[in-house]
C-alpha cells in the first residue's frame, strides 16, 4: 500500500514482544510504549520541514539546518494514544500536543467525537496522531476526519499494533495520510480484538480493568 510503513526494526519488534507478554507490569508497559512511539517518531518525522540559520559556533559563524515552520502537533486518540505521546515529546520538546476523545455508540458501533482540542493554527503543522492500536479502523479514520473538519493537512498516523481490516480501513478512507505501523498482526476476533494482540492497551497502560 503506498503511503504505508511497517516497521522491521529488530529494536521494535524485539519490544512489541515484551509488550504482548501478559506478564509484563503496568510500568514496564508504559514504558515500552514510550519506547516504540520514539523509535517509530525517529523514522515518520524524516520529512520534517528545515531551514537554515545562523548559528556562532566556538571557531565561527556558519549557515545550519533546524526544524522550520510552525511547531509540530502531537494529537493522541484518548486515552491509550496518550501513552505514545511522551516518546515523540522525548524527539521533538518543542512539539504542541492536541486531543481527541471518541466514544462509540453501542447500537450502530460508530465514532462520536466528545472532545476535540487542536493546537492552533493546526493547517500550518506537521500532526501526528497517535493510537497504540488500529483494530477496526473506524476510530482512527473519524480522528483523521475531525482533523480535517479542523483545517488539519499535514497529518501522520502512528499505531504499534494494526489489524489488516483497520489498516485497509484507514487507508481506504485517507489515502493521502501516511500511516507508520510497528506490527500488522493476523485478524480481528469476533469481539474486534486484534490477534495475537496485546489485549487492551488503554487498560495495560493504566492499570485499569
């Protein structure tokens, strides 16, 4: 799929292992989870906007490249995309951060937006929304909607674990969005779980049940 990166990284996927370990604690999850979203940012913000500037080095005054434009806009899919955020903040300090909050309707099983705040003026950014996981799609692509609604252009989509179904579903629906994935796992069960998976990230993040 153009447009599409699936990471092979041994150190990625060496830590989407530890990360699928029902046994791996809340803390050393979060922290795995910081750890991939940085290692993956390393890779989606490649094309970064630069501009040259004037710096004093100790021997002399030269022309050097540094970030350009306004600042890049983290916007994590609450609340498990929260988990990613301080990995790319670990790159890029700088960066503003948005959020948006979804909830699904139980009957139709579809996306409504019950928060949404953007780093403004949010057409003028680099935005990476993040999500640990892209199951179905349907949440991913309505986030990537909203942000459009907003003015949004320059979007990214970061996930660590995606099913094939999300993955074509987000895709489908915002071909022009470049989607980074740590793992494309085998299915979706009959309960729109991801499998092999790593249960829910929201949860294992938290500490909730």
């Amino acid at each position: 799929m153009e447009n599409v990166t699936v990471f092979d990284h041994p150190l990625i996927q060496h830590k989407i292992s530890k990360l699928r370990d029902k046994n791996t604690g809340t803390n050393e999850f979060r922290a795995l989870i910081e750890e991939i979203a940085m290692l993956m940012g390393y890779e989606a913000l490649r094309d970064l906007p630069m501009e040259d500037v004037e710096v004093e080095t100790p021997i002399e005054t030269c022309m050097t490249p540094m970030l350009s434009g306004k600042k890049l806009a983290v916007v994590p899919i609450l609340r498990a995309g929260l988990g990613m955020v301080n990995g790319i903040l670990a790159l890029v300090p700088s960066a503003k951060v948005g959020h948006i909050g979804l909830y699904r309707d139980e009957e139709t099983h579809e996306p409504h937006e019950y928060y949404c705040k953007l780093p403004s003026p949010i057409d003028q950014r680099t935005i990476v929304v993040t999500d640990p996981m892209l199951a179905t799609g349907g949440s991913g692509a309505a986030a990537v909607d909203f942000i459009k609604q907003h003015g949004g252009k320059h979007i990214k989509f970061m996930s660590i674990i995606a099913a094939p179904e999300g993955l074509k579903r987000l895709h489908e629906a915002h071909p022009d969005i470049h989607i980074y994935v740590g793992h494309l796992d085998r299915c979706l069960n009959a309960n729109a779980y991801i499998c092999p998976g790593l249960g829910d990230a929201g949860d294992r993040i938290f500490g909730t049940k």
